[in-house]
C-alpha cells in the first residue's frame, strides 16, 4: 500500500485510539473526557466515509467483493472499515 493508501488506515486507527482514551478518562470523571469522545466520532466519521468512497472506487475488486465490504463497512463502521483496511494492506504484500 502506498501512502495515501495508508492515510485512512491512520486516521481510523488515530479515531479509536482517541474514542478509547475518551472512555478510559470518563471513568476518571476527566473534565474533558466528553470532548475527547466527540472528536473520536468526527474522526471516525470522517475515515468511515473516505474508507466508502476508497471501496467504491477500488478498481481491483470484483462487484460481489466490493458489495460485500461494503455491506460490512456500513453494518459495522469504524471497526468494519479498519478490517477493511488492514485486509487490502495485507493482500497488496502478497506476490501474485
């Protein structure tokens, strides 16, 4: 995967860190911990439509993968596009 191919990859995985850490320091009664979770879901967000418009876009998926992950990328949407992610990651450093 090249660059921008890694770009969404980062930005999901930057939004559950941030969901996550918004949640450990709720249960500290952190002052703040609300604006940590809002920002996670903003960024979750917007990863969760770039990863669409990536899928839909994908010129080596056939139609019936491609609506597949899309099934998947919409039922589950932060966790569904990063498994997305990860499983294209991984089959672009397979030799065919």
């Amino acid at each position: 995967m090249d660059k921008a191919g890694k770009a969404p990859l980062t930005l999901g995985i930057l939004s559950l860190i941030v969901f996550f850490l918004g949640l450990a320091l709720k249960t500290y009664e952190y002052k703040y911990s609300n604006y940590l979770i809002f920002g996670s879901f903003i960024l979750g967000g917007i990863y969760w439509i770039w990863s669409i418009i990536g899928l839909i876009s994908a010129t080596h998926l056939k139609q019936y993968q491609k609506t597949f992950w899309l099934i998947i990328v919409v039922a589950v949407p932060a966790f569904g596009a990063v498994i997305y992610q990860i499983v294209q990651q991984r089959r672009n450093k397979i030799a065919a």
